[in-house]
C-alpha cells in the first residue's frame, strides 16, 4: 500500500478512503475524531467535554500484520516497540507504523 493512501472514518471504523477500503480500526470510541496529516498520515484527536491531562479510550481492534512504534521511555528518550495487535503499543506511544496484509479485512 502507498504511504499516500487517503484515510476516512465512518462512525467508529477507520479504514483507506474507496470502495471497499482496508479496515484500520474498527469499534474507535466516539470521542476520537480523525485528520489528515497532509502526507498520506492520520491524527486521532479526543473531543472532550472539559479539558483534562490525560483520557482513557478505546481505539477498537487494530487490523495490521505487524507494528513499529515508538514511546517515551525517559523525558528525552523514546523506545522502539513491535508487535502484531493494539496490545504491543506502549503507552505514550508518540508514532506507529502499521504494515497491513494483502488482503486485510472488508467491512460493509
């Protein structure tokens, strides 16, 4: 898949933008909301009611073969992490780089 594959979010799914696109995640909590990064990426952002330091949501069930991410593992150092499911993603998580099968799963 190319890096510039356009992202979309349907209620709670998010997946490649076309007929039929991969699955991302599917079952994201309400509150998450998605944008473009301009090169092909995706934002996830919390609306929230009142401003708060930090949130717990869910991000529904991750859909890839394999994962890299990176997390703060000091103040100023980050640490890469692998993985094949949403568990493997530390907290703090700063970026992740998802690989996805050839055929990934379809919904709708």
């Amino acid at each position: 898949l190319s890096s510039a594959a356009p992202l979309t979010l349907e209620g709670s799914t998010l997946r490649l933008a076309g007929a039929g696109g991969s699955v991302l995640l599917e079952g994201m909590d309400r509150s998450l909301r998605a944008s473009p990064s301009g090169t092909g990426g995706v934002f996830l952002h919390g609306d929230f009611r009142e401003p708060m330091a930090a949130a717990d949501v869910s991000l529904g069930t991750l859909h890839c073969r394999r994962l890299l991410s990176t997390a703060r593992c000091t103040r100023y150092w980050m640490a890469p992490a692998v993985g094949d499911s949403a568990a493997d993603v530390p907290l703090d998580s700063q970026m992740v780089l998802l690989e996805f099968a050839a055929a990934a799963p379809r919904v709708g």
